[in-house]
C-alpha cells in the first residue's frame, strides 16, 4: 500500500505540490492576524495555480514549442514533440493580474498602516470598535 | 461601424480611461465629459446589440479576425444583450447623477475616479460579452481591481474593509482559474461554445464534476452568497456614495449572469441540475442567505448598512430561482438579475444622495427628510415599492415569476423564503417612510425645535435620479416583453 502511496505521489507531483502550495497560501489568509503576511498568503495561494497551469503543459520526451520548419513542402508539425504553449501564455496575463492585485493590496495595507499605526488585524478591530 | 460594437462596448471605455488618466496632468477638467461620452456610446452599442439581436438573432465577433475556438470570440445573444443594456444604461445614469457629490468629495482625485469607474465598467461589459472562459477571468479581475481601488477611495475604515474584499475576491476568481484550468485539461479548450459541444462526452469524468464544484465556489465567493457574503456589508458601507451606487448593481448581478451563463451553457442543464444532486442544496443556501440577509437588515440602524444586508437577501433570491431548473423560476432569476440592478442602483443613489444633503445616513438624520428632500425620497419610495415588489413597479413581476416556479416546483422553503422577505422588506421601508414623515425632527436643542433647512439636491443630481426610478417602471411596465422576446429564447430548451 505504502509502494502505490508513493508511486502516485511520484506521478502526480505536479498536483501534489500545487495542492500543498494552494493550502498553505490559504492558512496564511485565514490565520495569520497581520495583514503583510496574509497578502503573502494571497500570492502563494495565485501562485500555486499559475504553477498548476504551467506544470500541466509538460509532455514527456517533448521539446519548446518553436517551428522552425514551417511552410509548404515540409514535414507536417508534430504536436506531440512539442510542449503546449497556450498555458504559459495563458499565465503571463495571469501573472500581471497577481501583481496588480499584489499592487492594491500593499497600496490599503500602507494607508491602513498611515491612518493607524499597525497592521495586526486583532488591534486594528480593537481601534474601530473604541470610536 | 456596426460590426465592431461587441468590441467597442468594451474598448471606448478602456481608451478613455487612458485618455483621463492623461489628462490628469492637463486638463482635469475635461475628464468628466470625455468619460460621460464613453458610456453614451457604450450603452448606444449596448443598446444597438440589443435592437439587432431581437431583429436578427444572436451573432459574433471574432477579435482579430481569429475564428473560434483559437481566438476569442465576443459572442452576443438575447440574454447578454438584454443584461448588458440594462447594466451599460445603470453605469451611465449613475454616472450623470453622482459627479456633483464625486467632485466635491474626492477634489483633485476625481480624475482618477473617473479613470477607476470607466475601467470598472470596462470590465464589466467586457465580462458580459465575452464567450471565452479565461478572458473572462481577465475581465473580472480588471473589475475587481478597479473595484478594489474605488472602495479603498472611501472614508478612513474603507482601506481595512478594502482589502478584506481584496482576500476575499482573489480567493474567489482564483478558485473561478482553476475551475477552468481543470475544464482546459479535459477539454483543451477555452472557448464556451466549443467546450459545451466537447464536455456532454465526457461529463462523467471525476475531473469535470470537480471543476464544475470549483469554478462555482468561486463565483459564489465573488456574488457575496451566504455564507460567503462576509466582504460585502463593510466593503459597500465603508465606500464612498458615488462608488457604492456604482459597484452595488453592477458587481453581484454580473456574477450571477456568469452563474447562469457557466451553467446553462459551458455545462449543459442535464449536468448542472442533474449532476450530483448540488441543485437542492443550493436551493436550501438561497433559502437560508434570504432569511439571513432579511433578518440582518433589520437589526441594523444605519440606511446603506441595512441595504447592504438587502442586496444579500437579493442574491439568494436569484440563485434560488436558477437553481431550482425550471423555466419559470429561470425566467425569474433572469428578469431580477436586470430588475435588482435597476431597485439596487435607485436605492443607493437615494441613500447616497441623502449622505451627501444630510452628512449622515443613520436612520436619525432621516428625520423630517420628506419635507427636506421631497423628490429624493419620492425616488426612495418607488425603489422601496419595487424592492418590496408592489406592482407596477418591476420588482413584483420578477418575484411574482421567482414565487410561481417555486410553488410550481412545490419548494414550499423557497416560497416560504421569498414571501417572508417580501414582509421584511415591507417593514423595512415603510419605517423609513415612517421615520422620515412622521417623527419629530430631533436637533439636539432642548426640545426647540429649530426650522428645517431644505435640503434638496440639485437638479443635476435630481434628474438622472428620478429617470432611474421612472425606469423602474418602464422596465415593469415591460416585462411581458422582455420576458417573451429575450429571456424566453434565452433559456435552453432542455428546462422544462
């Protein structure tokens, strides 16, 4: 049993480590009471699904993705020698996206740290409810 | 020309948004009319789509010339076009009734609240267009973002409140990624259209019933559905009143059209209703986010904290509708996605407006508010009329369709729900309307009570104002239109 544990863990590491990865960004947004560490959380959890895009693009024994004989009288391309693009491309724009969000959010945590002098979630509650 | 208006919907604002973050350092005051003649011509396209497609029927536009399923098509049929008009004419309405307060309040910012509010839109058109999945992931981000940014622009608590629906939201369009992720593994797809013809061969793969469950989780997260609604009361509360009137219609009701559209065409009915038995059980949590939302708002003491509470009770409403998987409670989930976006704009126009005249939108400060702004709350009670569903204004018929396919369906918990709500709503409102007539208006001196200072707005605000709330009307007035030739071809013929 421990043998078929570890060969599908082998298997499927891609999925594994995303899985890992997407909990721990998780953990660190629920948990974690300072805001800094819980927008880290935040790009860890994105962070774990650009690489589950990327990691699913592989192919065994594939190459890049570049034609460089393309064109009438060649050889038709053979997709299975090459890995997919299209997830990659795909991340770039979702990449841009995690740093825009990543750009907001440190933007509200500095005012928030400008307006109240801390970023502990626990104290911040304490501030609002005092007024 | 006519060709192009799927992309012009969403490239005019985009492009003005630019052109006003340019001026910035120019001529701030030449933002305003360059962003109100983007969204003229938006919701001009918008409104053109919707006059071809009930000519002619639905249609495409191909970006780039690319043909689907490799480039992105921006497909438009008789459901987008009818929640794009309505969504393009609420941006641009509310637009010309908030500038006075956002030019006062926001001072030599209001250039970037202008450039925010058109990306926002940008966004969100783009969002009800497109016929590609990851594209959509792209819109909605970039209405997030913006969002985001708009909300933070509101007073001192608005940053914390913020970026807790910065967490919240990337959690959810995270998740929305992922969902498809899984689709594109099995599909190799991300064309709506081509995954909907590939997926019924294989709908019985594990892989496609766990990205269905994802991608709706978070879009459950992004539409504030109990018990994921957490972001919402402080996020819209906090927000500055131009902002709220903006991103209170737009944001849920556009999420919940990406619900519909997700379900009735990525996934076909079979799956979405007949798959794993999820249907009842979100039935019962658009039950229990009705009760909740009802209940809450009224404990609550403050008008747009109370609305907030309302517009959760609003998602239950149409979730419960779509997910119940008949053709009249569709039709009413459908006709409340474009009715809810009309009440919830007129609503928070009033309450803003009352914040911006009064400087407070407690329920004390709404003393004597009927002999100090008649006309804005005469507005106030149509949209309390419409949200109550009092014929003939357009909230009754979209519940009266809602309270039919659930009696037909014989879910007593639904209707229960929607006609304990309605109740609620009654005695919502209708304190208000009492608070506002017939309390005594307290000033704080001794029991003397000092003359009441008219306080109503100005007319540039007034008129936008008063023709939402006659679109109230119009759109009720309507309904047995709207409802045969765009929402009746709209809904699949598989729904009984």
């Amino acid at each position: 049993m421990w043998d078929d544990f570890v060969r599908l863990a082998v298997a499927k590491a891609n999925y594994w480590i995303y899985i890992v990865l997407m909990c721990i960004g998780l953990w660190g947004m629920i948990v974690k009471g300072n805001l800094v560490k819980k927008i880290i959380g935040m790009n860890i959890l994105q962070t774990a699904i650009i690489l589950f895009y990327v990691s699913i693009a592989s192919k065994a024994g594939a190459t890049l993705p570049i034609i460089t004989h393309h064109g009438p009288g060649t050889d038709s391309i053979q997709a299975v020698g090459h890995i997919n693009p299209l997830p990659h491309v795909l991340m770039l724009t979702a990449i841009v996206v995690a740093v825009a969000t990543l750009g907001v959010a440190l933007a509200l945590a500095m005012r928030i740290h400008r307006d109240y002098g801390t970023l502990e979630e626990d104290e911040l509650l304490a501030m609002m409810r005092e007024k | 020309m006519s060709v192009h208006y799927p992309a012009l919907v969403v490239v005019m604002p985009v492009v003005a948004a630019l052109i006003i973050a340019i001026l910035a350092w120019v001529h701030p005051s030449r933002a305003l009319p360059v962003a109100v003649a983007a969204l003229a011509a938006a919701a001009g396209a918008a409104a053109m789509m919707l006059v071809r497609v009930l000519a002619h029927g639905p249609f495409a536009y191909h970006l780039g010339g690319w043909p689907p399923p490799v480039g992105i098509a921006y497909e438009i049929d008789h459901l987008n076009a009818l929640v794009l008009a309505v969504m393009a004419a609420v941006a641009l309405i509310n637009l010309l009734a908030v500038w006075p307060q956002a030019e006062q309040r926001f001072a030599e910012r209001t250039v970037f609240f202008y450039a925010l509010y058109l990306l926002f839109c940008a966004g969100t058109f783009g969002i009800l267009v497109t016929g590609d999945a990851f594209n959509l992931f792209v819109l909605l981000e970039i209405t997030s973002i913006s969002g985001y940014a708009l909300i933070g622009l509101g007073r001192r608590d608005a940053a914390l409140a913020s970026l807790n629906y910065v967490f919240m939201g990337t959690i959810g369009a995270s998740l929305y990624l992922l969902g498809i992720g899984y689709l594109y593994l099995v599909t190799g797809s991300l064309n709506m259209a081509d995954m909907a013809a590939i997926l019924p061969r294989i709908q019985d793969s594990r892989v496609v019933t766990a990205a269905f469950i994802i991608c709706m989780t978070g879009l459950f997260m992004k539409m504030a559905l109990f018990p994921l609604h957490g972001w919402l009361p402080n996020a819209y509360s906090q927000a500055a009143g131009p902002v709220c009137s903006l991103i209170a219609p737009l944001t849920t009701k556009t999420m919940i059209y990406v619900m519909v559209r997700i379900g009735l065409y990525v996934f076909s009915p079979q799956f979405t209703f007949g798959r794993l038995d999820l249907a009842r059980a979100m039935v019962w949590l658009a039950v229990m986010a009705i009760v909740f939302g009802s209940l809450t708002a009224l404990a609550q003491t403050n008008l747009r904290r109370m609305l907030c509470y309302v517009v959760v009770a609003e998602v239950g409403y149409m979730v419960g509708g779509f997910w119940l998987g008949t053709r009249t409670a569709m039709t009413g989930a459908i006709l409340h996605i474009v009715n809810d976006a009309a009440m919830t704009l007129c609503v928070f126009l009033v309450v803003g407006t009352i914040g911006h005249q009064l400087k407070s939108d407690t329920f004390d400060t709404l003393r004597g508010a009927f002999r100090r702004m008649p006309w804005t709350m005469a507005v106030m009670v149509v949209a309390g009329l419409s949200l109550i569903g009092v014929p003939p204004t357009c909230g009754f018929f979209s519940k009266w369709y809602l309270l039919g396919g659930a009696l037909a369906a014989g879910h007593w918990g639904l209707a229960g729900a929607l006609v304990f709500s309605s109740l609620v709503n009654t005695l919502l409102f209708f304190r208000i309307f009492e608070i506002a007539y017939f309390e005594p208006v307290n000033t704080g001196n001794y029991g003397h009570a000092a003359p009441l200072r008219y306080a109503e707005a100005p007319p540039a605000m007034l008129a936008p104002m008063i023709a939402a709330a006659m679109g109230l009307i119009v759109l009720g007035l309507l309904t047995g239109e709207i409802v045969t030739r765009l929402i009746a071809p709209a809904i699949p013929a598989a729904i009984p």
